[in-house]
C-alpha cells in the first residue's frame, strides 16, 4: 500500500541525492565529457577562500536567526498565553509574515531599505540613527538578511512554542502559586522544563532550514560587494549556475547535506535523552 509513496520518495530524493554523489567526485560542465577526479572538488573547496567565507556567515547568520526567533517566539507565546485583548487577531497579525512568498517579502525589504527612496532608511535618519547602507556596507547588509529572516521565520517557531505552552496544565502553576514559588522559579522550573521538547524541535527544524538560506541573501546583495555576505547556498548556486561547475557544485551540497546531518543528530540525540531514555 505505501509503495507508490517510497517509489516517489526514490525517483525525487533518493536517487537524485546519489546521481549528485556520484557528480561531485567528477569535473563536469557545459559542452565537456564527464571526467573522475576523485575527492578534488572538495580539496577544492577546502583550498577556496570564498567557501570558508561562505560557511562563516553561513554559521553566524543561522546561529544569530535561529536563536534570537527562539528567544521572541518563547517571549511572544508566554505574553500570548497570558492572555492578550482579540486573542485571534492578534495570533493572526503575528502569523501574517509567514504567509507571504520569501521573494515577496525580500522585494518589499528591499524597497523600504532602498538607500535614497527606501522608507526605513528616512525614518532610521530622522531618529539620528543613520542610515543602513546595505549595498556597500557587509555588516549592514548581513544584519538586514537577519532581521528579515527573523521577521518572516518567527511565526514557525512562535506556533511551536505557542502550542506547547497552551497544553501546560494550569493546575501546575496553581500549586506552584501555593507553595510559594515566584515567578522565576515557576518559569525556570515548570514552563521551561516542560517547554524544553518543544524548544529542542523547535532549534531542529529552524536549523535545518536556516541552513538552506538562499533567496534572502541572493535577492537583497546577490552575496556583494565582492562576495563578502556569501552564504553556502549562493556559493553553490553561482558554481552551478554562473560558472557551469557542476562537479564543485554538487560537492558544496554534500558539503551542506553533511554538517546539517551533523547539527540534526545532535539535537535529535538531544531530544531522545529528554523525551524518550528511560531514567537511570
């Protein structure tokens, strides 16, 4: 009965994952005949000052989104839980973000942040901030890609945390209340201990598809000025598709495809110690 799923979860994951495999060991491209190279395309890698570069903000813009979403989405769903005026709608405006297309929500950034015309960058002046020069500044342009990931990604995790703490029985706090907990210890021992499996999926998933950061990056600076806000997912589509390396291409997303498995096995050994491992 299930076969026709595993026969499609073969033909558009499975097989396509080892023809890449396969692909990155080899030197192809445009016009050319396939030719083995063995490990060079990773040794190329490995020798590819942009690649490092790549990966370290890479590392930085993922850690720095998904834990600042972790830290609003958890303070957002205990406000919530609290109890808010029009309890619906306001669920509903904090969820909008995550129904627009993220190429949608990249054009609409980039217009506002647009260096002479753009509306943040006048009001940002007016306040005596100054303004966000994006397009020269690397630092300015990578905390922009974080503030719009964090914008458009915060309601995933809010709907995790949200739900997980809606199913915190108010009896527990209640008792707490009697015993003569305060507030931090009621958080630290009740909401957070029995929030942690939500948290844990939570960090998993916004990992995994962080990790994956393409249109925000490529929409906003296409990795510019001179590749300094390049993430792995930009290095890999300019090998493939800009300079027809598809060998070193492929080998990127193996690359990628590996230290996400790093990172998924971590928390899941994480999560099955807390949720499943029976106590010593």
């Amino acid at each position: 009965m299930i076969s026709p799923v595993l026969l499609m979860l073969a033909g558009f994951i499975f097989f396509p994952s080892i023809y890449v495999g396969w692909l990155s060991f080899t030197q192809s491209s445009f016009g050319r005949a396939t030719q083995w190279v063995g490990c060079g395309n990773y040794l190329a890698l490995l020798a590819d000052p942009y690649f490092w570069r790549a990966l370290l903000n890479t590392i930085i813009v993922v850690n720095v989104v998904v834990y600042a979403e972790l830290f609003l989405g958890l303070g957002i769903a205990l406000l919530f839980a609290g109890g808010v005026p029009w309890p619906r709608l306001m669920v509903s405006i904090v969820l909008a973000p995550y129904a627009i297309s993220e190429v949608v929500a990249v054009v609409m950034w980039k217009f506002m942040f647009e260096p002479t015309v753009g509306m943040a960058n006048h009001w940002l002046t007016r306040v005596g901030l100054g303004e966000i020069e994006w397009t020269v500044n690397p630092t300015h342009a990578l905390v922009l890609i974080v503030l719009l990931a964090v914008w458009h990604h915060l309601p995933f995790t809010f709907v995790i945390l949200y739900t997980a703490r809606l199913t915190i029985p108010r009896e527990l706090y209640e008792a707490a209340g009697i015993d003569g907990a305060g507030p931090f210890q009621i958080f630290r021992r009740i909401t957070l201990h029995l929030l942690m499996p939500a948290i844990l999926v939570a960090l998993l998933f916004r990992y995994i598809f962080a990790f994956r950061l393409f249109s925000e990056v490529w929409l906003l600076t296409q990795g510019g000025p001179a590749r300094t806000t390049e993430v792995l997912a930009v290095y890999l589509y300019r090998a493939a598709f800009r300079y027809h390396e598809f060998g070193l291409a492929s080998a990127t997303g193996w690359a990628m495809v590996i230290i996400s498995l790093l990172i998924g096995l971590y928390y899941l050994r994480v999560i099955y110690r807390r949720m499943f491992a029976s106590p010593a």
